[in-house]
DNA sequence: AACTAACGTACGAACGTTCGTTTTTTATTG
DNA sequence: CAATAAAAAACGAACGTTCGTACGTTAGTT
C-alpha cells in the first residue's frame, strides 16, 4: 500500500542519470562540432538512446543548450568562492583564482565550448545571455581586487578575465612546455597589471 | 584580327566585380548568422544572383569562406606596417599600434567574424588554418616591442594580441562611453605590461 | 489500470551541390 | 558592317541528405 520511496527515489534518479549522460554527449558534441553542426540524431547516438526518445527528455534542442548553460554556471561556482574568500584582498586572492580560472579555461572542452559560446552571442543574444549570466558575477567580484589607479575598475575587470579566458584557449591542446609558457607570460603580466606603478 | 585588349579587360574586371559582391554578401551573413546558419542561397540572394550562378563564380562554399579568410589577411597589413616601422620601438610603437588594432577589432564586422573564426579554429583545424597566418606574423612583428623581462616574449606577445582582440569584442557594439572606457582601461593594462617594474 | 520511458517512423523544410537550358557577351568570319 | 560561331554568365529546377520536430505504438514499472 505504502509506496516504495526506495524505488521511487531509484527512478527518479534513474531518469535525472540519463538526461545528464544525455547532456554530457551532448556537451561532447557541442565541443567538437559546435551548436549548429550537431544533430539531435547525434546527440540521441552519443547518449544510446533513440531519436524519439531524446524529445521524452527534452523539448527541443535549446533546451538542451539551455542545460549546459546551467552546467556550466554551476562549474563556475567554486571560482566565485576564491574571489568571494573575506578578508583576502589584492594580489592574494588574484593570484590564485587566476592560476584557477586559466586552468579550466584551458581545458580543451572548456576553451572550445566558450568559443562556441562567444560566436553565439554575437549571432544569437537571445541564446548567448544564457551563458553570460556568470560573466557579471565574476567581474562584480573580480573588481574589488584591482588597484584603485584604474580609471573604471569593472571595465578594467573585464579585461583581465578576458585575458585570462583567451590565454587558456590559446593554450588549450597545446604541449605541456607551450602550455607552461603562456601561463608563466600571463601571470607576468597580471603581476605588472595589479602591481601599482 | 588583333582581339580588344580593352574589352578584355573590361570583361575580366566586371567579373572580378562581381566576386568581389559575392564575398562581400557572404561575410555580411557570415557575420550577421554565422558560416554554418548562412546558406549558399542566402548568399546568392544578398549578392542579387541566383544560385546556379553562384557557383559559377566559386567551386563551393569552402572556398568563399577561403577567400573571405585571404580578404581579412589582406585588411591587417596596415598594422603589420605599423608594428614594423624602422627605428621605432616598445612604447612608442606599441600604444599607436594597439589603438589602431582595438579600433579594428571593435568594429562589429571584425568582432563577430573573429569570434566565428576563433570557434572554427576548434571544430575544424583545416578551414581555421586558413585564417591563423596572419596571426603568426602579428606576433613575430610584436615581440621585439616587448619587456626583456618577459621570460617568454614570443608568450607574451600572443597574449598582448588575445587581450586586445578580446577587449575589441567585448567593446564591440556598446556605447560609445562603454567603449572608451574599455579602451582606457585596455591601454591602462598595456602601460603596466610595458612599463618595466 | 495508469504512467512513463523507449522506440521507429514520418514529415516538411533546408542544406550543398549538380544539371540542362537560356541569355548575354566576345570573337571570327563573310 | 553584318552575320555567326564560341564562350561565359545567368538562371531555376532537381538531386540526395540531413535537419528539428511530432506522432503512434510498445514494453516496463508502480
């Protein structure tokens, strides 16, 4: 008479297990392809599951794309806590959460999907805004830690987390060696940018 | 006997005209949707051709994405020039240059292309090839401008690159205000990175 | 029995490309 | 100069695929 919770909860589970192995091959994807050259037949293949059945999980393909917007917000988090560290101020925080930031944005996966990702801004905002959600966040908190000599602090915020996103793409799928060299270049010049002159 | 020269010639520039409308209304679209949502008809269509003809003018669209590529490589000489210019070194060339690269970066055409260059460089190193010549030269002409204090000048002069392309994206399509003010906070960053500390 | 997940199929639209044909321009004759 | 053959440019229809999406049906769980 009493539901199986057990049970329930399993199939529950069961079913949020596979929209996000769903949502992984499509990431996968995404990342070697690009938004508009991958098919939902790819995706349906990628994830074992029928064509069919991929519109049983998800209405369509934005929402999909909307999905892995989410994802990656969620990836972002714990860079936030770095900036957001109390106490901490300037060049100790910096530091740190750029050696984090170009890390991840190294990731091929990761260069390759923000690549995806700036592209669609500029052809689709609609599609793009659900990424840059994060974007603000993290030049909101990066802002506090630069040297007050910036004549606009948030721009100046923005550059340095743009610098940062580029160098890690540049790097991304690089050797070790050339990997190690622009990481070394970009914290050169991050020293120079936080140290006043 | 003797063929006219004249009208020859006049034959081989018309059509010369017309290729260059075409490439012309393919990077509108390529800008405006992106190389993969522009059809060869809406080329055709926006350069006021049919679609038959289209393809009397190139073998495919790989190739009116090369020449587009070959276009933009023909746009950045100017800068390579100022990079180059005999007798003048680190600051004094490298602010003049960085403005006038900003500027160009900034430019809406310039900014969503790149973006769309910089994501098919990831999904398709072959087509990405064809842009990223120009690229090389940049950062060649660019390092002699730089600090010795850089352990890797070759590295930082692509991060140079990256930064200002990158602030001439995000400048791209905002107010006039928040334009400059990216501008100033760019050309604020680039004195730091200069300036030996 | 009710619900859900999974499937395969079907649809109309759009894709890049090819094709045969017509129109226009150029070159070569009479 | 007029007539005509040759070439180039332009066209629109059609090719076979693939696209995103919708639908009806079957199998399995509660």
């Amino acid at each position: 008479m009493v539901q199986d919770q057990t049970n329930k909860l399993a199939r529950a589970d069961k079913s949020e297990l596979r929209r996000q192995r769903i949502i992984e091959a499509a990431a996968t994807l995404f990342i070697l392809k690009g938004f508009h050259q991958t098919g939902m037949r790819d995706i349906a293949g990628q994830a074992g599951i029928s064509l069919g059945n991929l519109y049983n999980h998800f209405k369509g393909k934005h929402e999909i794309i909307a999905a892995i917007a989410e994802m990656e917000t969620a990836e972002m988090e714990p860079l936030l806590d770095l900036l957001e560290t109390p106490g901490a101020k300037g060049r100790d925080v910096l530091i740190p959460f750029a050696k984090a930031y170009f890390r991840t944005c190294s990731l091929p996966e990761n260069a390759a999907l923000s690549a995806e990702i700036i592209a669609e801004i500029f052809r689709n905002p609609e599609t793009g805004r659900a990424f840059s959600g994060t974007r603000k966040r993290l030049v909101t908190a990066l802002e506090p830690h630069l040297p007050e000599t910036f004549s606009n602090r948030a721009a100046a915020a923005g550059l340095v987390l743009d610098l940062i996103e580029r160098a890690g793409q540049s790097a991304a799928g690089t050797s070790d060696r050339a990997h190690k060299d622009i990481e070394t270049a970009l914290l050169e010049m991050l020293m120079r940018t936080i140290e006043p002159v």
